[in-house]
C-alpha cells in the first residue's frame, strides 16, 4: 500500500508510553501497530464505516 497520508495526533504521554511498549512487545513499530489497529476495525465492520461494532 502505498503511504499517501499523514495523520497528527495527539495523546497523553502516558497512553503513548503504554501503546509504544504494546507495539514492541508485538514486534512493531508504534505506526505500524496502530495501523494494525485501524485495519482491524475497518475489517470487523466489514469496511462499512457507518457500523457500529460490538
């Protein structure tokens, strides 16, 4: 895929302190684990953004 697009946010120190060691532990980097994450939730609504999941 390729990387079109930023996005800036922003959070709590300490909610970055605790994803980035999730991130690491799973073997990724901080992008890539959110990323990941994204993927994960636009799959589980079966890419209909206006669904709510579980």
């Amino acid at each position: 895929m390729a990387k079109e697009k930023i996005i800036n946010i922003r959070v709590e120190a300490e909610l970055k302190k605790q994803a980035k060691k999730l991130a690491e532990n799973d073997g990724r980097s901080l992008s890539n684990w959110i990323l990941r994450l994204i993927k994960y939730e636009i799959e589980k609504s079966g890419g209909n953004p206006g669904k709510k999941s579980d």
